[in-house]
C-alpha cells in the first residue's frame, strides 16, 4: 500500500504542479494582451496549419529560433499529424519511447491546455522559460506527516497523511505586483 499511496501522491503534484503552470502562464498572456496590445499572441482562430506556429515564432523578431518546446492540445496534434507535419525521434536515438517534433520543436500534448469556444491555445518555450524551484520544508513533521486516528474508520482506524510543499515559480521577463 505504501508504494500505491507514493504513486498517488507523485501524481496529484504532478497535475497541481502543471495546473499551476497553466495558471502563470495564462496570467502572463493576459497581461501581454492587456498592457501591450497582444505583442507576444498569435490568434489563429479554432484550427491550427504549418504557418501558425511560424508566425507566432517570428513574433520574437530574429530571436525566433531560440524556441524549443511546443505545449499543445491533442487536437491540435492531430490537425498536425493529419498534416504528416509530425517527425519522431527514434529510441535508439534517445533512449527512451518515441518523442514528437514538429518543426523542430518538441511536442508536448496536454488536453488541460486551454480551449474557449472551439479556440485552442498553444505554449512556445525557449530554454529556461519557466524557473521552477522545490524549496525545503522546514516545518514539524517535514514534508510528510501522518495522523493516525483508530477510533474512526468503525474502528479499523484511519491514516490520514498530510503533504507539504514549498516551490518558486517564475516566468523570466514578469514581476509579481503587490495585489
């Protein structure tokens, strides 16, 4: 049971840890759209072609090779490979399963991307785009604790296990403002 609760836990932190970067990263485009007129936002409406993501990476002028990651939507995935507009790395050259590209950049597929009306959203990075820092946990009990209550349970007893976590995410370029 140990290793199945372990497992759990790792996947909550995961998708908390991705929910949360969905939500800075939708801050950050609402902030370029409101304060300078959606410099960095490319809108392409509700399907996705091999020109979008070109456009978009020459929003950075002659920095537009400097991307490489691509955060996207499954159905934007399938409007590329129905393209034939998807490359795979093979494992032998990797070390691992089969990885996609598109252009260059590597793909990752994610249906928590936002979708508003049939209009998906897609995230370009650069390298050190996003700094993610996991901090110590200096509190009693670190950042494990257990909470044994036999009584409860009708009278097998309950084991609840409190997680927690201190982390520093940040988008280079963004400042946080005292709200």
């Amino acid at each position: 049971p140990q290793k199945l609760i372990v497992r759990r836990q790792t996947d909550y932190w995961q998708r908390a840890n991705k929910l949360t970067l969905l939500g800075i990263l939708k801050g950050v485009i609402a902030d370029n759209v409101a304060n300078d007129a959606g410099d960095l936002v490319r809108i392409t409406g509700a399907s996705i072609v091999d020109t979008d993501i070109i456009e978009a990476a020459y929003l950075m002028g002659d920095r537009a090779d400097k991307f490489k990651t691509i955060w996207m939507h499954s159905k934007q995935m399938k409007a590329l490979k129905l393209a034939d507009l998807i490359d795979y790395v093979p494992p032998s050259e990797q070390g691992g399963p089969l990885i996609p590209y598109y252009m260059g950049l590597r793909a990752v597929i994610d249906d928590d991307i936002p979708v508003a009306a049939g209009v998906y959203t897609a995230f370009m990075f650069k390298d050190k785009a996003i700094l993610w820092n996991e901090l110590p946990v200096n509190s009693e009990g670190g950042p494990l604790e257990f909470d044994r209550k036999p009584r409860q349970g009708h009278g097998g007893g309950v084991t609840e296990m409190v997680a927690r976590r201190h982390f520093v995410a940040h988008v280079p370029g963004t400042r946080f403002l005292d709200a």
